[in-house]
C-alpha cells in the first residue's frame, strides 16, 4: 500500500480537530456492520480492503502533531487496515424452547471493543475491520448459503460519520464482488502498482477533498456569512438562557477520561416501519420527529412529576449535498453538525405533537443554515489540543446539543443482494466520548428500522438505559397499527438527511 500517493496530506479543520480531541479523552468511534450470507473467504475480503483503501485519501493517512499536542495534520501511512477475523457461532438459547439471539455475537464485538478501543491516530490507517464468521454445515463456494459473516467497521469520527461509515461498508462488499467475478488474473492480497489489488478491477480512485468548511457555501463565507452565522448562534444561547430545557442528568458524575460508550439495539419490522410511516403522513410529521419526540417523552418522563417546560435534543444534520461541490455519500469525512431543539412539553401532550414541533423546528434550523452555525461555532472555541480542552469539554458537558440526541439517516439503500451473498442488517453506532449521555442512532435498509441507543453505563446505568429504551420504543408503536398487507413504503427520512 503506498501511503504517499494521492493520500491526503493537510491540517485538520477545526471541526475534525475536534472529534479527534474528544477522541483522546474518551473513545469517539463511528462504526457500521452489515450480515452477509455465502462463501467469503479471507483472501478475497483481504484484497477488496486494500482496494477499499487504495480508493480513498483519508483511509491511507495518520495524524501527526508537534511535540507540544498542537497543530495535528493528516500524514501518509503505509499501513494496511488491519483486519481481524473471528469466529462467532451462533449463540445458543440463554433458557430451553427460547431461540438464540442472532445478534449477540456482534453486539458483544461492539460493546466489549469497537466502541471502547481507539483507532490508533498515531500509526494510523483511521480504519480497522472486523470479520465474524458461523460457519454452518453444508455446500461451500461461490452461492454456499450455508455461512454467516458479520463485517464491522470503526473508524474515528474525525474522519467519517454514520453514512461514511455505511457507504464505506457497501463498497468494500461491492467491491469483493468484482474481484470475485473477475478472470483475468489470480485473486491477491497482494498490492499492485499505485496501491491496487492483483486481480478485478480497482475502482475508480477518489480524490484528496478540503475541509468542509472551505466548502461553505457561498452565503455562509467571508465577514457577510460570520455574521450571518453568529446571529444564528445568539438566537441559540438567548434560547437556552430562556427555555432553561431539561437534559438527561446522570445518576452520578463520571469522570471525562472515564466515560465509555455501551450499546442496547432495538429494531423495527418491515411492518412496523410501514405503519409509522403512514401514521406520519397523517399527522403531517415525519419519521424522524417521531422517534425524537419518543425520547424527549421518555426523558421527560422520569424527571419526576411532570411540568411544563422544554426539553432539549440535538439533531445531527447531513450537509454533503449544500455544499460546493456538493460531496457525495461515497467520499470520507465527516459532514455532519448537531443542531439543538427546544421541544416545548407539558403534562398530556402527544407523541405526534412533540414530533410536529421537532420536525418544524429541524426544517426551519435546515433552512437558516443553523447546521453551519454550529460548524462556525466549534471554529471560534475549538482548543488547539487535548492539553487545552478542559474548559470546552465541560461547556459541552453544560450545553452541548449531544446530551440527548437522534442521528437518522433515514432510508439508507443497501443492496439485498451483491452478487451470490444475501446482505441483511445494515446500521451504524456511534460512540459517545464526552459529548452526551443518551444518543440513539437510527437507520432504514433491507426494510428495517435499526434504531441504536448507546449510553455511558456508570452515568445512565444499564437498568436505567433500559427502561427509557423500553419507553421509547413503546411510546411509538403505541402510536401505529401494524397491519399484514403491503403499505407503499414511504422514506423514514422524510425531512431530508438527518445524521451522525
């Protein structure tokens, strides 16, 4: 693998100097897992990896610094993305006559590693792959249903987001595909001239991209666009000193460099996505507001008797497509920013109610640019280095928009079908280093709704993680009627991309 070659070689921008900083003081990964069915073997994953890798700039670099912790940039590395695997039999029924949870192999891979090991920023590459294989008895080769794979992988978030680490997930499938029809040449792990897989055909090479914030656009650059952007940040803080909202309070204070991430995975049948999203188009809300609103009712509901007041949850949002170049969901990096909603709440008040005013206010946040806001934001406060970054860490501790937080990336198309392999599953988490207390994660592919809750365990504990987890996913199928017959499916990201 040659590192040097097209790989990017730049300062980070303040925003990616951010992520990396919250990084060091407790883990901060994104990562993304897909189930593929059929014969995979290790050779043919090898040589897609690199070709993955070879592909794009950001997967072939380290970040360096100066000795003092300052200026970190990103640097060629000649590492390949390591890539582990593992055997995961399926597990067996935790009590006779119950059936065995299909997902426990992978769940415990992400709670007991990939959200609690760092990439190594210093080495790099800024990715790492897990394989877990059940091999079934019967038939082997190319079609052979009999094998299970779980591919994962983690990247830190100064270098991708949730459709980074999805679309990433895709290509290196689609791309195993190709070396896998391919008859010109012996299948290789090896690397060829420039960095390509021997054997298939490499795809197309993307180029090194500037920092998100060199692509503003135009109304949001120069002395014009800061101020148009520092009004949105004091129509905020006027906000927060009047609303005063609730956030989730942790059972105890945990230490910053103390806090780890642990996942509870919930999903939505191809029924029920269906259903809620008729019910959205009658309420005139989305499926995004929906699920936000279930949140804010579950946080709301265990601060004790209820009042009225406000509740506050952020909204990641997705602005590859505003802009210039738009950047397209194939590329690295990470392109998102979490906008707060003050969700007015009473005692009595509805699911579609709440949802309504978080989906109005999203739009209108989308509208007046308040995404780059918080871009502009983190510009004007990011500290230099994790040495300088107390006072930040703990003004995200009081105020940050992450305390509690839906990212969704709505209907994210991920093929059923690659090939000979049958692909189910596909989703993301994402780590909570010091920036929240309670975030979910929620996706729509082959059907299903993947809706990801993470939490820091010794803040929120397990039982308590639970019960609001319970809470949420009740409150919205309270709200539904599943029915049997096929309802037209309707994109559960209807207010446009809304993401980690």
């Amino acid at each position: 693998m040659n590192g040097g070659r097209g790989a990017a070689h730049r300062a980070l921008s303040p925003l990616e100097r951010w992520y990396w900083i919250a990084d060091q003081v407790s883990p901060l990964n994104v990562i993304a897992r897909v189930r593929v069915r059929g014969h995979l073997p290790p050779e043919l994953l090898r040589a897609a990896l690199d070709g993955l890798q070879a592909r794009h700039p950001l997967l072939r670099v380290a970040i360096a610094t100066r000795p003092d912790g300052r200026r970190p940039r990103f640097v060629p590395a000649d590492r390949p993305i390591p890539l582990r695997l593992a055997a995961a039999d399926l597990p067996d029924a935790a009590e006779p006559g119950a059936s065995a949870d299909p997902d426990a192999g992978w769940l415990s891979e992400v709670n007991d590693r990939e959200l609690v090991d760092r990439v190594d920023w210093r080495t790099g590459p800024l990715c790492r792959a897990v394989v877990l294989t059940a091999t079934a008895p019967g038939p082997t080769g190319p079609g052979a249903a009999g094998d299970v794979h779980d591919l994962i992988l983690t990247l830190p978030h100064c270098v991708a987001d949730g459709t980074t680490a999805l679309s990433l997930l895709r290509q290196w499938v689609e791309h195993a595909e190709r070396l896998a029809t391919a008859v010109e040449r012996p299948i290789t792990g090896d690397a060829g001239p420039g960095g390509a897989p021997q054997g298939g055909h490499a795809p197309e090479r993307e180029p090194a991209l500037p920092p998100a914030e060199r692509m503003f656009p135009r109304r949001y650059r120069g002395v014009t666009g800061s101020l148009r952007l520092g009004r949105q940040l004091l129509r905020d803080l006027y906000r927060v000193r009047r609303y005063r909202p609730a956030r989730v309070v942790p059972s105890r204070f945990v230490p910053f460099t103390a806090r780890r991430s642990r996942l509870l995975h919930r999903t939505l049948t191809a029924e029920q996505v269906a259903a809620l999203a008729q019910a959205c188009r009658r309420e005139q809300t989305t499926v995004h507001g929906a699920l936000a609103a279930a949140m804010v009712l579950a946080v709301a509901a265990e601060t004790g008797p209820p009042a009225p007041g406000h509740v506050a949850i952020g909204s990641p949002v997705d602005f590859r497509a505003a802009l210039t170049p738009p950047v397209p969901e194939r590329a690295v990096g990470a392109y998102v920013a979490t906008v707060p909603s003050f969700v007015p709440y009473q005692p009595g008040a509805s699911l579609w109610q709440l949802a309504r005013s978080i989906s109005g206010d999203l739009a209108a946040r989308r509208h007046h640019g308040s995404h780059f806001a918080m871009v502009d934001l983190v510009r004007l406060s990011c500290p230099p280095s994790v040495a300088q970054s107390g006072r930040f860490v703990e003004l995200t501790e009081r105020s940050g928009p992450v305390n509690l937080c839906l990212s969704n990336l709505g209907r994210y198309d991920f093929p059923d079908r690659i090939g000979a392999w049958r692909l189910s599953g596909a989703q993301f988490v994402a780590g909570l280093s010091v920036c929240g207390y309670f975030v979910a994660t929620a996706n729509t592919s082959h059907g299903e709704l993947a809706w990801n809750f993470v939490h820091v365990p010794e803040a929120v504990p397990d039982a308590r993680a639970a019960g609001l987890v319970d809470a949420c996913v009740d409150a919205v199928l309270a709200e539904i009627t599943v029915v049997p017959a096929r309802v037209d499916p309707v994109s559960a990201g209807a207010d446009g991309k809304v993401e980690s």
